[in-house]
C-alpha cells in the first residue's frame, strides 16, 4: 500500500513540474543571437539547461531563439 502512495505521489509531482518548465521558459526574455552579438555578447550553449544563452554584454543570461 505504500508503494502505491509513493509511486502516485512520485506521479504528482512529476507532472506538476513537467507543466511548469514551459510556462517558464516562455516567460523569460528571448532573443536572436545577431542581436546578443551586436551588443558585444557572446552566444554559449549551457548544457545543463540544454539552451543557448547570451553571456555578457547588455542581454547577458537572455535565452537566445534563433541564430
């Protein structure tokens, strides 16, 4: 019986961040990668998040979307 509570709650949370990483993702500023460079940043991929970010410059940590 309580490896059904663990397993269903292991299910819970599970979804509730699944659901929760896009709308965070969406919410932080993004922009193209000429713009980064163009305002002496540099492009980097951070292979923790799987994402290109803009490293210094005046859009430091800003997601990049396209190159």
């Amino acid at each position: 019986m309580r490896t059904r509570i663990l397993a269903f709650a292991a299910t819970l949370v599970l979804a509730a961040l699944g659901a929760a990483v896009p709308v965070a993702q969406a919410a932080a500023p993004a922009i193209p990668g000429p713009t980064c460079t163009a305002a002496r940043g540099a492009v980097e991929y951070d292979s923790a998040t799987g994402q290109w970010t803009c490293k210094g410059g005046e859009h430091d940590g800003e997601l990049i979307t396209e190159s």
